[in-house]
C-alpha cells in the first residue's frame, strides 16, 4: 500500500522526501535509485493500481481519494498465491477493489 500512497506525491515532494534515503538496501524488485523510485512511482500513478507479489502471497492495492481527487488512503485485497496467482484471479479481484475504492472516494466526496 506504500507505493500507492506515493502516487499522491508531486514529483518534488516525492524527490524532497527520498533525497537522503539509501534504495539500495532493499531487496529485488525494489528500486535502486531516486530515478527508478520516480518512474515507478510514475507507472503506479498512471495505472491506478499496484500489484505486489512477495514469497507466498499476492496484494493489490489502490488508492482512496478525497474531493479534490487527491489520493489521502490506500487499501488492498491480499491473499494466498495459490488463490490470487492466475491472471483471471488478479482481474477480477482487481475490478472488485477498484470499485470498493470508488464507493469509498465517492462517501468522501471524490
């Protein structure tokens, strides 16, 4: 859900807050560099969405908006592999989460 709360930062306070921060520490399929950090946080923004995939388990997770269409909350759908692992699975449990987002943006005005 972090990444997710990133696609609410402009670019510059997205840049300000990880100006000091090592990436490097982080194991794959974590960014290395503040410019990798942007442009995969630029990716999330456009897509709405963000799919983690780490030992066992899979997550989705997008946004909830305020009035102003400003990002202010995130949820997720997590699950086992063997659940949420085909593409089929993935897509319908997306669409579901897309859609509580909306409802709950909608209660905030957005």
């Amino acid at each position: 859900m972090g990444r997710i709360l990133l696609t609410g930062l402009t670019p510059p306070v997205l840049d300000a807050l990880y100006q000091h921060v090592r990436l490097d520490d982080y194991p794959p399929p974590a960014p290395k560099t503040l410019p990798e950090l942007q442009q995969l946080i630029g990716e999330d923004r456009q897509r709405g969405w963000v799919l983690h995939r780490s030992d066992y388990s899979t997550a989705i997770a997008t946004g909830i908006r305020n009035h102003l269409g400003e990002v202010v909350a995130a949820i997720n759908l997590s699950g086992p592999e063997a659940v949420m692992d085909s593409e089929e699975s993935q897509a319908r449990f997306r669409e579901a989460l897309l859609l509580t987002a909306a409802r709950i943006s909608a209660e905030l005005g957005g």
